[in-house]
C-alpha cells in the first residue's frame, strides 16, 4: 500500500489502463476459442454489478476521510483563532508573546500543506508544535501566577486545552485513510470484470470490443479519482487550508493592538 500510496497519480492511472486493458484482452482472446456462450452475459453482468458495488462503497469510504480531513482543518483554524482572542485578554508581555507563538503554530500547518511531508518532516513538525504548545502553557502559567481572574486567564487555559486537542483529532483524521486491502481488492474486482466482459466480446463475434476499452477508461478514472480524494496533500483534489490562512492573517493583524509588531 506504501508503494501505491507513493507513486504519482499519473502513472497509476497509465498502469490501470494497461492492467485492465490486458485483461479485457485476455477474456477476448479466450472468449473467440469457445463455441458456446451459455451464462456469459449472466456472469459478466454480476460481475461488472459487484464492480459497481465495490466501486461506490470505496469512493464513500475516501470521501467520508476527505470530509473529516476539512472539518479537522476548519475546528483547529477555529481553536486557534478562538485561543489567538483570548490571548489579546492576558496582562503585558504575556499577550504579545503568547500571540507569537500562535502565528509560529499556524505556520507550521501551512508548510506541511504546501507540499507532501516525508515522515520525518512531519514527524519534525510535529515536534515542533509540541514545543511551542509547552512554551504556550509556561507562559499561561506566569500570567495566572500574576493575575488568576476567570475571565481573561481561564478562558484562554481553556481555548489552548481544545487547541492542543484539536491538533491530535486533525493528525488522526490526516492518517486515516481507505483500509490497505481495500485498493488491492478493487483492481482485482475491475480486472476480473472487465476480463469477463472481453471473454463475453470474444464468445459474441459480432459484438465490438470498444464498449469494453471504454469501460476500462471509466472504471480506471473511478479508481483514480478515489485514490486522489485519499491523499489529503497531494493530486489534484486537496483540502483547502484557507481556514488556517484567514487564523493566521488574523493574527499577525492583533500584534499592533498588543504594543508589537508580529514579524
């Protein structure tokens, strides 16, 4: 599943074609060296329905993840933005530095969206937004050592306890993808398909084998389609980061009410 997850989408739908094409071929060509065709049609025609089957339940699989991938992305943006508010309520220099800190946190979120990370640049962000959730709380804890109302104090612990949260639901959701077995187990449904339906080309002489090379184009663009929802980083379908782009504008905009200048 590495290597499938690995490989461009381009050369995947190439191999697809040329996969799903040598298999139309090879039911043509057995098909023409039989006489008979007595429950062809019945075969091909449940076979291609449990094709269609499997088809859709996959492409709901990956749109369900692609879904919670933008909720996760537009509840943190949220969280954070919600922290970066209350942090403006924190006695001097706590609010300014806390709301550094934040921009630094988003930031990290926008870099490993541009491009897709390698593990240990994700592992390294990871660790990264770590830290800066630990300098975030030691700064929490020296304002409340200065001043402990509920008010501005308490509803910020509280915004970076769901921010800090929040970053372990939207790895979860960035993570979760259709189950390995399920893409080996659909190119093998969609080669013995598409295999049936040449066999049934070959059996029925006057029958044109374009249908079926069209079929094979069809079914490779779904397979293709399904695994570009399933990347959340890469091809031509992404989630779209511009949450986490309006927190950070946000940000950068309250260091002049703080008394600085957020670089």
């Amino acid at each position: 599943m590495d290597v499938i997850a690995d490989t461009p989408l381009v050369v995947i739908f190439l191999i697809s074609i040329v996969a799903l094409s040598a298999a139309a071929e090879i039911g043509h060509r057995l098909g023409l060296r039989v006489a008979g065709e007595a429950g062809v049609s019945t075969l091909e025609a449940a076979m291609l329905g449990l094709l269609a089957l499997m088809l859709s339940f996959t492409f709901a699989m990956a749109v369900a993840r692609f879904d919670a991938r933008r909720e996760a992305v537009l509840k943190e943006a949220n969280a954070i933005g919600t922290a970066a508010l209350r942090a403006r309520l924190l006695p001097a220099p706590h609010d300014a530095e806390s709301l550094r800190l934040l921009k630094d946190y988003v930031q990290i979120r926008l870099d490993i969206t541009r491009r897709v990370p390698t593990p240990p640049e994700l592992d390294a962000a990871i660790a990264r937004s770590n830290a800066i959730q630990e300098r975030l709380w030691l700064e929490v804890k020296s304002a409340v050592a200065k001043d402990n109302a509920m008010v501005p104090t308490g509803l910020y612990v509280q915004a970076l306890n769901e921010m800090i949260d929040d970053q372990e639901s939207r790895l979860t959701a960035f993570r979760n993808h259709v189950p390995n077995i399920v893409l080996p187990a659909l190119y093998g449904i969609a080669m013995v398909g598409i295999g049936f339906a040449g066999y049934a080309s070959g059996i029925e002489k006057r029958r044109w084998r374009l249908p079926v090379y069209a079929m094979n184009v069809l079914a490779a663009s779904v397979i293709l389609l399904i695994q570009d929802i399933d990347r959340p980083s890469a091809g031509f379908i992404s989630v779209s980061q511009q949450p986490m782009v309006d927190t950070a504008n946000a940000i950068a905009g309250y260091g002049a009410e703080c008394g600085s200048f957020i670089p």
